[in-house]
C-alpha cells in the first residue's frame, strides 16, 4: 500500500515552505539590491552582509533545532518565530541613509547604514532561522517517510523559485519604484500572518516526544568524530550540498543586479518568471523518474544540464538566450538538491532531527554562504566589471558573466563526495553500513520512492 501525507501535512508544507522561501528570498537577494542601490555600491559590502547571516542562521539552527527536540515541540517554534519573523522584515524599511543621518549626525551615514543593515538582517536571519531552518525543517522531517519524503522535498525544492515568482509577479515594481518601505511592509505582513494561522494548521507528530540529556553534549554530538563516521552517508550527502551550495551562491547574491546593470535588462520580471516557471515544472516531472530510472544515472544527468546551463549563461546576453540558458541551468540545480536532500532526510538519524538541522545548516548555508559570494565578487573584480551611469557618467562596479564560469567549476566538484559513495559499494563495505548501503542506492535506484 502507497504511503499518503494527508490534506493537512500538505497545506502546512506548501504555505509555511512557500511563505518561509518568500522572506528567505527577501533576505538573500532583495536585501541585497536594497544595499546596492540605496546605500553603497561596494560588491564586499553584499558579501560580508551574505557571511555574517550565514554564521548566525548556522549557529541559531544549533541551538533552535537541539531546544525544540528537548521541548518536543516544533509547532510554537513555527508559529511565534513566523510572527516574530515578520516584524523583523517590515524593520528594514526604517533603515535608510535619509534616517541614519538625522540620528546620528556626525557619523559616516553609508557605513552607519551598511552596519545597521548588515545587524537587522542578523537580528531576522536569527529568528527565520528558529521557526524555518529549525522547527519548520525539523518538522518535515518528524511528518514524512522515507516512502514520501521524495514527493514532499520535490514540492520544496520548488518553492524558492515559486517564492521570487511570487515576489516578481507582485512585488518587484514597488523595489523598481524605490518603494521599498511598501515593499517590507506587505511582505513582512504577510509572514506574520502565516505565523497565526500556523497556531491552527500545523501539527506536531504523535511521535514526537521531548528528548532528555545534557543539552551542551548533545550540541556538539554531531561535530564528533565517532559521530561522523557512524553516519559517513550522512555526511557525503552534507559534503554535495556543501558544493552545490557554494556555487549557487556564487551567482544568486548578485543576480538581479547583473541582470539589471551587466545585461542591460531592466524589464526582467517575464525572463526570470519564464525560467521560474518552467524550471519548476521540468522539476516536478522529474520527480515522476525518481525509483523508475538509477539516482547513478540521475545526479550525473542533473550535473551536467548544470554545467551546459551555467556555461551557455556565460556567453548569454539577449533575453531569449539567457531565458533559454537559465532554463537549463535552473532545472539542474532542482534536480540535484531533490535528490541530494530527499536521501539526506532518509539518513537522518530520527532521534536527533532537531539537532542535525544545525549541522545541516553549516554546510547548506554556513560554508556555502561565507565562500559563494566572496568568489563572486572576487571574480567580479577581476573581470573589470563596471556599468557606467548614462545620466551622471559617474562608474560603479558590477557582477560580470564570470560569475557563471566560476559556478560550473565549483559545481563540477560535487563529484567528489559522489565517487566517495559509489566507491563504498566497490570497496565491499561490512553489511548495514551506511555509505555502502547508500551506495546501494545510487545503483539500483530507491523503489520505495
């Protein structure tokens, strides 16, 4: 008998996965924009706002996930931290060189701003961090099966790029506007909504029970050597979405802005929500393949429509070829992190849900996003890209192609931790370990899924 999430779990994972990926989206590249053109014009400005959230976001999901697995309960998490969450949104509005000047006179109102800025997204990234990457992961995680855990993280892999389609469709006229205040207004509005209708949808599981023990223990239970070694497969997994992570941050952070002032397309909202759109769908398909066809011939294929995607983007420049290449590059993307995140939820010990969102969180955010942009902006920098005001003449430093080169690079290096799962198989691993197991599963496909 086929395993079925019900009417409930579903409307909790696409309204709470949809609205969460909607403040991510704000956070992780519109709050960008807002720094670029509204205070400083400085790609290691972006950079460093990007690294410090990263940080924080790791170390919050830490402590968050290990105290809703103590207290039992992800439900409260969700529902006041989606509350809370938008507050923290609507905050950025107030936070302008215009305001910072007036209060503090004397002061350099661009760095002002830059650091007020650069400690608000903290202070959100802190809080989305506690009812999102925690609870509401946690919670997916507690609800789902292995038998349906391919068609709920199929459904979530699509949901940042139904957020920024959400977000283009709607909201993008009010940043070009330069009405931003409206802009953080509605969308914090709308996650604090969620937030209350979350005290009525979501659902803690039956089995879900408060875990005892010594609390500063369990926190680094899974930085343990012995720990690591035990759950190797778990491990890999983390290492390929660390990769995967890296590269796509290499271009996200600054991609409306190089599409905006590099390409020179300032009407991009029917490209981008093309790509959105499309993308999305050829991943939703791509989830009818998963126990039909080997994950050994799968992830390979998803590589490399990333690798033909990325470099066709490098030397992409009218809106058809750079629709087309983004299709592509968007659809490998999808179907790599749905693969690589369902088998991660498979092998996550279920004892320790909560707490293994912290550790997930340094490689799916921590590293990729303290390294990707960096690399951005370095490769930027030294590809002389500048745009140059048709008004005023004055230059200013912009994303450049490069940024996609540099992306497929990184991404080819996600073969890496795959050789290292295939090869566990080949090296006659002791039966019921894990990476021989999973690498099992590369080989003949997972029928349950």
């Amino acid at each position: 008998m086929k395993e079925k999430l019900g009417a409930r779990v579903w409307l909790g994972i696409v309204l709470f996965g949809l609205v969460g990926q909607i403040a991510w989206m704000v956070e992780n590249m519109y709050l960008n924009v807002y720094l670029y053109k509204t205070v400083t014009y400085d790609l290691n400005a972006t950079s460093a706002m990007v690294a410090s959230s990263a940080v924080v976001a790791t170390v919050v999901t830490l402590f968050a996930g290990g105290l809703s697995d103590r207290a039992g309960k992800r439900k409260l998490f969700v529902s006041i931290g989606y509350i809370l969450w938008g507050a923290s949104v609507f905050a950025f509005a107030l936070i302008t060189k215009e305001n910072s000047a007036k209060l503090f006179p004397s002061a350099n109102a661009v760095a002002l701003t830059t650091v007020m800025i650069i400690v608000m997204d903290c202070i959100m990234t802190a809080i989305g961090s506690t009812a999102n990457d925690a609870a509401f992961n946690a919670w997916i995680t507690d609800v789902t099966t292995s038998g349906t855990r391919a068609k709920a993280e199929g459904v979530l892999q699509v949901m940042p790029l139904a957020a920024l389609l959400v977000i283009f469709g709607i909201f993008d006229s009010f940043t070009q506007n330069g009405q931003w205040m409206l802009f953080f207004g509605v969308l914090g509005g709308i996650t604090t909504i969620m937030g209350v209708v979350g005290l009525f949808v979501i659902k803690d599981s039956p089995t879900l029970a408060p875990k005892k023990g010594n609390f500063l223990r369990e926190l680094i239970y899974g930085f343990r050597p012995s720990v690591v070694r035990k759950n190797r497969d778990l491990y890999l997994i983390y290492a390929a979405i660390c990769v995967i992570g890296i590269a796509n941050n290499i271009y996200m952070t600054y991609l409306i802005i190089y599409v905006e002032y590099f390409l020179g397309i300032t009407d991009y909202v029917l490209m981008l929500g093309a790509i959105l759109i499309l993308s999305a769908v050829f991943s939703v398909l791509f989830g009818f393949l998963r126990g039909r066809i080997s994950l050994k011939i799968l992830l390979p294929a998803a590589l490399a429509l990333y690798t033909v995607g990325g470099t066709l983007m490098f030397f992409a420049r009218n809106i058809w070829f750079v629709s087309v290449s983004g299709i592509i590059m968007m659809t490998g993307y999808l179907w790599e992190m749905a693969l690589l995140s369902a088998c991660m939820r498979d092998n996550t010990p279920t004892d320790k849900v909560g707490h293994f969102q912290g550790i997930r969180m340094v490689f799916s955010v921590l590293i990729p996003m303290c390294l990707g942009p960096f690399i951005g902006a370095y490769v930027s920098s030294t590809s002389n890209g500048v745009y140059v005001d048709p008004t005023t003449g004055a230059e200013q430093p912009v994303p450049t192609n490069y940024i996609f080169l540099a992306a497929v690079i990184v991404n080819l290096l996600i073969i890496i931790p795959l050789a290292f799962m295939l090869c566990a198989k080949k090296k006659g691993e002791r039966e019921g370990d894990g990476a021989a197991a999973y690498a099992e599963t590369l080989e003949n496909g997972n029928e349950k899924q």
